[in-house]
C-alpha cells in the first residue's frame, strides 16, 4: 500500500514483513533466545562437571530439545501467519507508531490466548508470562524528542530508529515510499541537531 501524506502531514502505511527471512526479527529472536539458552548450556555444563566429568550426551539432549523447540516454532510461524507480518506505520506530529494490521492482530490475540489458557489450565505460569509479555509488545513507538539515531538499510527498505540506548523499533517501507520516508525522518533528526548513519 502507498503511504499517504495527509494534511497534518502524517504519512501511514501498512506493509506485509517476512518473519523467518527477516534479519532484524530474526536478530532479535537470537537475543531473545540466546541469552536463556547460553544460561541452560552453562548449567548444564557446570552441573556435569560437578558430578565427575562433562556428559557430553547431557549437553547433545539439551541441543536437540532446543532444535526440537526452534524447527516446531518455525513449523507454527509457517502455519498460523504464513511466514508473514501485516503491521501499520503511521508518522505524525509526534513521533512513529507501528501496530499489527488487523488480519496479523486477530492472530496474535488467538495465539496469545491460547497460549494463555493452556498456562492456567496446565498449571504453567511460565506460558501465560508469554502470552501476556506478548500482548504488551505487539505494538511499538517513538517520540520524536525520544529519537536520537538512524540507520538506513535501503536494500530491505528498512529504517532502524533508536534512542539513547538502543534501536526502539524498525520502520519497514515500501519500493514506493522508502525515499520519501527516509527523507521525512533524516530531516526530523537533523532539525533535532541529532546524527543519521
């Protein structure tokens, strides 16, 4: 879809993103999961070594469960959203929103839903954690006085914007808008006296 500018000079799009062939999803579920899967190899390493010696059959089992946990999430993400994000962009007077599109959003909700109930019903606080933090993240902002940092990647037509400390969100554009987008938000920083990489 072609991003309009409005009379209150907003622009407002939404695109479809690829989940698994995304680099900056695909970066971010890395951090995600490998920070907890460094921890369990450590433990499970230490705990061996405790016993008398590394079982290297101990940390194998733990590789394959994970890869089990990896290949059954991407047979999911396949399934359920056909490798595919909707999400909404919108850029307006105060800063960049992006929210999932209405077909992705009804998806989400049943995912976390269920997700949220088999943790009641199995008596698993860590599933309806999950679901909930996942609820609270659907959606991402920045306000202008917050943006701090650019970087452009006009291969995948993407926008990394961040703040002080790290990158808020990801502004994914289209073939049509990207210029235009790119300029809008290189101007914002610069009126900002701030830096655009």
């Amino acid at each position: 879809m072609k991003a309009k500018k409005e009379d209150s000079a907003i622009f407002r799009w939404e695109i479809s993103i690829p989940i698994l062939t995304n680099r900056f999803i695909m970066g971010q579920m890395a951090m995600l999961l490998g920070i907890p899967i460094l921890i369990i190899v450590v433990l499970v390493f230490a705990m061996s070594a405790a016993r008398g010696g590394i079982q290297l059959e101990s940390l194998f089992n733990v590789f394959v469960l994970l890869a089990l946990l990896l290949g059954m999430s991407a047979i999911l993400v396949i399934t359920i959203y056909g490798n595919r994000s909707h999400a909404v962009f919108e850029i307006g007077e105060n800063g960049i929103r992006q929210y999932p599109a209405k077909r992705t959003a009804k998806k989400n909700a049943l995912v976390n839903s269920i997700l949220f109930f088999a943790g009641l019903i199995f008596g698993k606080p860590g599933y309806a954690g999950t679901a909930l933090i996942a609820h609270s993240t659907n959606s991402a902002s920045i306000r202008w006085e917050d943006m701090r940092k650019l970087r452009f990647y006009p291969k995948q037509k993407a926008i990394a914007v961040g703040n002080k400390r790290r990158t808020v969100l990801v502004v994914y554009c289209t073939s049509e808008n990207y210029c235009d987008i790119s300029q809008f938000l290189s101007d914002k920083l610069k009126s900002m006296n701030r830096d655009a990489t």
